[in-house]
C-alpha cells in the first residue's frame, strides 16, 4: 500500500507549526513528541503504521476551528480521527499530517424526550449515547460491533451500520443535524431537531465522507423507545443455499426482523471451540431476532421457524428466556475473537444482493482453494453486507500480499453480482485503489468535485477514499484555497 | 422536449443552448426555461426477496405503486400526491419524488423518500451520466451522492434510474384517536404515542374545538396491531375521549387526506410547508393563525405543519428564529419571486450549495433559481 511521499517542506517546519498550534490550544493538547505521536500511528488496520507530525487534542468546536484554520494556512494535511477503530485504515496518518482527535469532545450537551433527539459531542463513544437516554426507556440504534470504543466522529465519517440496520438503519438514517468545521476554520450548522434540511441534503453528503469534508463536532441524534423485549430462533442447514433461500422467504413473507445474521461452517466450528455455544455442526447457521411485546414475539418466531421447516433445516432452537438468547449470540458476538485465535485476519465488508449469497459464497470457497489461505464468513444476511475473514500469518512473508490479493478478488466479485466494496467500514486507505472497479472515471470525478467545494485544497484525510492516482493533480495544488 | 432514454437525455443536456426546466409528470410547479420531459420508463430490476426496486426515474408512481402491490409491498415512505393541493394534472412520477425528496406520514417512522434511496443514475449538467451507490441496502463506498441528489430538485442533475429500498405492506392497520384536544396538548399526546415502545406509524392532528382528532396511526400484524391499539388507548386515555378506527378503507380514506392535504385543495390563498421541531409545531400554529388568521394542518407528531394563508403573506417572519424552514408549496410567481420558495440558508451554507451547483452544472441550466 502507497502513501503519498512526505512534503518535506511541512516536516521542517515542524517546530514552527507546533508552536503556531500551542498559541491556540492547551499545552496538553498539542502533542508532538516521538514517543507520544506513536501512539496514533495506527487505526484498527494495524498493518499499516506512520506517526503523525503531531496531534491536537482540542476540547471546544472553537478550539477545532482554530486548529484547522493554522494548518489550512501552514498548507499541513489534517487526518481527524475519532476513537481509531477504523478497519479501512481512516486515521492512518502520513509523516507530514496532523492528527485531529476529538477525544476530549465528550460532553452530552442536550437531551430531549419530547421531540425524541439527543446533541452531543462527537468524541463521545457510540454506546454511553445510549447510555445517557436509557434510564428514560430510549436508545441510539446504529449498534456497530465496535461500539464500546467507537466515536460518533468516526460513525458519522463512515456512516457505520451495525446487526440491527435492517430495521433501525445506519447512522445517516438515525442523524439530524451536525455542526461542523470546515478546513479553512469556518463553523457550520446542517440540520437540526427538525426533519430535512431547507436546501440541499449536505447532512447526507458529508455522511460517510470518511473525515474528508470537514471535522463534525457535534451531532443531533435520533432517538427511540426501547421494544418492550426481543428475542432469536438458531436455525441450522446443511447448505448455504437453503439458508440463503430462508433468509429470502422470511423477508417475502413480510416479517421484518431486526437482525439477520449469518455464520458458516468454518466460523461455527471456530466458535465452537472458543465459546461452545451448543451450535450444530452445520453448513449455514442462521440467527434470526424479532422485537415486540411477548405475544408478537412468539408470533413473529412461529412464522418464522414455519419458513426455516420448509428449507430441511438440521436443526431449529427457539430461544424461551434471556439466557438461552445469550447462548444463541454467544457464539455470533465471539466469531471475529475465535477467528483471531486461529491466526490472523484480514476482515473484509463487501455488500451483495441476498439473491446472490449462495453463488458467493461458493465463489469464495474456491478463491480459498485457489490462493490456499482460509475463509470464514459471518455477515448481516438481511442486508447482504458481508464479512469474509481470511486467515493469513502476518509474520511468513508474503502472506500479507496474498490475503490483499484474494481480499481484491472477493471485493470486486462482490461489485460484479451487482453489490459494493465497503456496506459500513468505508473506503479508507484499504479499498481506495479498488474504486475503479465499481466507479468510473466520470463517477470518481463527481464525488471528488465535492472536497473541490468543501475543503479546495485537498488538506483534509487526502489519501484516502479515491485512488491515490486520481486525486494526485488535486493534492498536488499549491494552495488552491488561496 | 420528451426524452426517452439516458442517451438522449444525455444529448440534450450537453447540447442544451439556454436553461432547461425538468419535468417528471408535471404535477408541481414550473420554472422558467425550456421543458425537458424525463420519460424514460420501465422497471429495471425488481426482487421481493430482497426488498430491492430498480426503476427508471420517469416511470409513474402508480405503476410501481402497483407493481409492489401485487408482492405484498410497498413504498415505506408513502409519498405524497400533489395534485389535489396544486390543482395540478398530470402522472407523478418516481424520479420526480425522489428529485423533491417527497415523504408522507409514515416518515416518522420509516424515515424520509432519502433514506430507501439506494442508488441513482443522472446525469450532471455538463452532460455526463453519473452513478452513485448501487441496488444494495448498504454501501458506503465513495461519498454518497445519492442523499445529495435527493431533494436537489434537479439543480444538480437530471435523475435517469433510480434504486429503492421496499418494504412490506401492513396486514393491518388501526388509527388511536383523541377528541377534542388544542395544538399544544396534542402534540404532548403525539409525543407520548412517538416516545413509547409501540411503533407508531403516523402522528398527525386536523381540526379545531370540539372536531378536533388527535390521530395516531398502528401498522402490521393483526394481532400485533390490536395490541398496540389497545396499550396506546390506555397511555392517551389522560389527554382525553379517545377512540379507535380499525376499518382499513377508512383508515386508507383518513391518511390519503392526511397525506395529500386534501383540506387545503381547492381553496383560495397560498399554501406553505414548515418543517419543525414537534413542540414548536403549536408555537409556530398559534403565531401563524395570530398574523394571517392561517388554518393549520399537523403531521409528523407536530413537527410538520401545513399552513393555508392569505395571499402573500410571509410566513419567515412570523415564524420568527424557531429552528426549521419555511417552504413555499402553492402560491403566485409574484410571490415566490419576492419571497422564494425554498427557506434560505446562513451564508457559509449557501456558499457551499452555490460551488455545488458550479460543480455540477457550470453552466447553470438545470432548473435555474429553483432552490435559490
């Protein structure tokens, strides 16, 4: 993977940007010694690793402001980063950027039950917004896996989804309203507790911009009234087709789960071995979830379980009580642990029309024939956005390449059945030099037209999301801005 | 000038000499310039199991309303027909609904036209046919244009395909209604039934004094409705004399009304849209009756209110700095001209719309004004 090369302009002016910074913001908040930027040279795509210029920790919307607007006249790249659990590499910095962490943004600074919105600071993590509002009943329903950790910065710059988006949809689907800076320093308010905006959706264009367009620091968030319970039926099958299948009658039949998700036969045995959540020794495995009062649940599940006895399932187990429903999950909720003991792992998110699951997933079994590395998979079958783990062993040479070699070819099968690259992780540096295959070049050039408007002279995230080929020209003006 | 394919809409745009004013069925207001009609049409993809509508962007409403019927679907967002409250002819189509962002009552709870809109093909005012998301319900690949093309009113492009994301129709459906209640206390109601576990599919409030229904609309299951019905009758029975209307052709009857503002047809005056936060719904009904004497309708458990007021009036001003906008949806050209339709926006918000638009359509040809 490439990064651009450092401007050595920028790094020796080091000193001078770091103590431009200082005059702004905190002492404790400019952050530029070796052993300290270390500490952000990675995301969650740990493979790739470069210690920022320096770090900013501002703890103000003004503070942000300030900060971006030295280095938008320093000419310096920012990378924002929310709490660094980025799986596309997001928050991976370059030697000449700067770091901009919104971990000290984390007040709640709103609540309101009446109109059902919750304002907070963005460096507050995904799961303490539902912690704020659950005493009162409520909840923030995008749920990624990450949530314990995970900032709404980094959900609302990758637009994260989580297992229950099939009801509740993703973050762009659950956001109101953002105040925002932009990189020349600027402040800017899109949306509000109100629904739609005035004029153009920019709350739904910046949405899963990947921290290209600007720096959120505070969001207005949807927020709902718990169900009054949920529970999920296992189903078992001795083929990925008769569980795809299943999958597709219980969405005929009407019934709208709130989770979907999906396991095979490599993932079941892994998990089995790590946490023995009882599962069947079986092809495909299902977990299906419903949500209502005690009787919808029970009438949800009978229909339900009637779909699953017409796909010859080996076998069918209903959950009757809040520890049986931990059993069905345990399993689920270990799969990318269990993995991970097994070796290491490259996690992909590539997304398919559910119709093509099973003709996918045999396609996979042979790319891991053919480069000889295994594959696990456990995804959200409801939505089709999948997630291949392969198996590979970072420290035998060469296997790195090889997992990203067959990771490229899973990718762009998914693009080729009529899916994407990325359903909720983003682009990030990880797929960049893979936009090609599902974009061409006009569709590249529209997308990049808008970092024109928003941020001119490309300082913001600038590596990412588009191939590195494409956005040179633009990286490269001298200060577009002025 | 009618186009039927995305080849020939392509042609037109790039080899248009002065501004074009897109039109899917007509059914809303025109603007100045050349019609460019969009009638490419015809299903491209349609796949119940997967909840998934391809559809070119001129194909009517109707057609794919039906279409999903006959699979037990439906469109979640419920759009609304404009040609009662217009007074307008026409065939809406969907490429039209999805250019103005059109949602119904059912927003509340399944969310707006933009959030079942998986993917779109246009084609930008310099000619070029562009693609953004795709027919998968989730997809973050690239920046997602397809929120920005929704509501852009083609100012940025001219939708050619669209992608949407279905759901299931209701087996059942029941209306929970209070009697008699004022604004304020109302929307107190709507918000109890919208903050309860119940899942509510319409909040809306008609009528004044003693004709006044406070309406709150459940969908689904039978078994699964009556039940919702009946917990919701208890938690409103405080706010009032509460009823419910489980008949499903008057519950269809009474949310069409609802939905396509039917009160308001026919009727001299202008008729605006304002989008709000819900308790200010009252607030804003109050100041808007104070100034023009307006008759209000509220949907969205109060966060949308539709106004019927004297020609001319600007109701901006009356609605002083209560966070929202204004929308102008029937009036004169004198008075769009004056006032214009579209809410404005704090200058940095503008400016960014404006190198948007410069981006999209340099030349400025596609709906010139129209969102200015």
């Amino acid at each position: 993977m490439q990064m651009p090369t450092p401007d050595q302009t920028i790094l020796s002016r080091k000193d001078h940007i770091v103590r431009r910074l200082r005059t702004v913001l905190p002492d404790d908040a400019v952050i530029d010694a070796p052993e300290e930027t270390r500490a952000y040279e990675c995301d969650a795509l740990s493979a790739y690793r470069c210690p920022p210029l320096a770090v900013v920790l501002p703890a103000s919307t003004e503070e942000v402001a300030a900060a971006l607007k030295i280095c938008h006249d320093e000419g310096v790249p920012v990378v924002p980063r929310g709490s660094g659990t980025s799986l596309a590499g997001g928050a991976l910095p370059t030697e000449d950027s700067v770091i901009l962490g919104v971990a000290r943004l984390n007040r709640v600074l709103e609540t309101d039950y009446e109109n059902r919105f919750i304002r907070v600071q963005t460096g507050l993590t995904n799961l303490s917004v539902t912690g704020a509002v659950e005493d009162e009943g409520f909840f923030y329903a995008p749920d990624p896996s990450s949530q314990l950790a995970c900032a709404i910065a980094g959900n609302i710059a990758m637009n994260s989804g989580g297992a229950h988006c099939l009801k509740y949809g993703v973050t762009t689907n659950n956001l109101m309203g953002v105040k925002m800076v932009l990189m020349d320093g600027s402040i800017i308010d899109l949306g509000g507790p109100y629904a739609d905006m005035a004029g153009l959706d920019l709350l739904g264009l910046i949405c899963g911009s990947e921290g290209q367009l600007g720096v959120v620091t505070e969001a207005t968030l949807r927020i709902l009234h718990k169900p009054e319970g949920a529970r999920p039926v296992m189903m078992g099958f001795d083929s990925n087709e008769e569980a795809g299948a299943c999958v597709s009658d219980i969405i005929k039949a009407g019934i709208l789960p709130v989770a979907i998700e999906f396991m095979d036969r490599p993932v079941i045995r892994a998990t089995e071995n790590f946490v023995g959540a009882g599962y069947p020794d079986v092809e495909a495995l299902l977990i299906v979830e419903v949500e209502g009062s005690e009787a919808e649940i029970a009438q949800q599940l009978a229909r339900i379980i009637e779909i699953g006895q017409r796909h010859n399932p080996v076998e069918i187990r209903e959950s009757g009580s809040a520890e049986e429903s931990a059993r069905i999950w345990a399993g689920r909720k270990a799969a990318f642990g269990a993995m991970g003991q097994i070796n290491d792992y490259m996690c992909l998110d590539g997304t398919i029309p559910v119709s093509q699951l099973p003709f996918v997933l045999r396609r996979i079994g042979e790319l891991s024939g053919e480069y000889g590395l295994g594959v696990g998979n456990v995804f959200h079958a409801g939505d089709g956005n999948m997630h291949p783990l392969i198996l590979y062993d970072a420290n035998k040479p060469g296997d790195l390449e090889k997992a990203e070699s067959m990771g490229a070819d899973i990718l762009k099968l998914c693009v080729e059945v009529g899916g994407c690259l990325t359903g909720e992780h983003g682009v990030g540096v990880e797929k960049r030099e893979l936009m090609d295959a599902q974009y061409n070049a006009d569709d590249l050039d529209a997308q990049m037209a808008v970092k024109d408007v928003f941020d001119p002279a490309w300082l913001l995230n600038p590596a990412k999301v588009f191939p590195l080929a494409a956005t040179a020209e633009r990286r490269a003006r001298p200060m577009a801005a002025e | 000038m009618m186009v039927t394919s995305e080849s020939e809409l392509a042609e037109a745009i790039a080899g248009a000499k002065g501004p074009l004013q897109v039109v899917g069925g007509g059914t809303r207001l025109p603007v100045s310039g050349g019609v460019l009609q969009v009638g490419i049409s015809g299903v491209r993809l349609y796949e119940p199991g997967a909840l998934t509508l391809v559809v070119a962007a001129g194909t009517p409403l109707a057609e794919v309303e039906a279409l999903l019927a006959g699979e037990g679907q439906r469109l979640a967002f419920e759009p609304m027909d404009f040609r009662p409250v217009m007074g307008s002819e026409g065939e809406p189509t969907i490429g039209g609904v999805v250019a103005a962002n059109i949602s119904g009552p059912r927003r509340v709870q399944a969310g707006a036209c933009r959030d079942f809109l998986l993917g779109v093909r246009f084609v930008d005012g310099h000619g070029r046919v562009i693609k953004s998301g795709g027919r998968v319900m989730k997809n973050v690949t690239g920046y997602d244009l397809v929120k920005l093309m929704a509501g852009s009113w083609g100012t940025l492009g001219v939708l050619s395909e669209v992608s949407l994301k279905v759901l299931p129709a209701a087996e059942a459906v029941a209306t929970v209604i209070v009697h008699g209640l004022d604004d304020v206390t109302a929307v107190k109601a709507l918000s109890r039934a919208l903050g309860s576990a119940y899942d509510v599919s319409g909040a809306a409030h008609i009528g004044r004094g003693d004709d006044a229904r406070t309406l709150v609309r459940v969908e689904g299951f039978a078994d699964s409705v009556a039940y919702r019905a009946g917990r919701l009758r208890e938690l409103l029975g405080n706010f009032g004399e509460v009823s419910v209307e489980d008949d499903a052709a008057r519950n269809a009857a009474l949310w069409k009304r609802i939905r396509d503002v039917e009160d308001f047809a026919g009727r001299a005056g202008d008729v605006w849209r304002l989008s709000l936060k819900p308790s200010d719904g009252p607030v804003a009904a109050a100041a808007l009756r104070a100034a023009f004497g307006a008759e209000v309708i509220h949907n969205w458990g109060g966060g949308l209110v539709w106004a019927l007021v004297p020609e001319g009036a600007d109701l901006r001003a009356a609605m002083g700095d209560l966070p929202g906008h204004a929308r102008i949806i029937r009036a004169s050209a004198d008075t769009v001209a004056r006032l214009g339709r579209f809410h404005p926006r704090p200058a940095p918000v503008a400016a960014l719309e404006t190198g948007l638009k410069e981006k999209f359509d340099p030349r400025g040809i596609l709906n010139p004004g129209l969102m200015g």
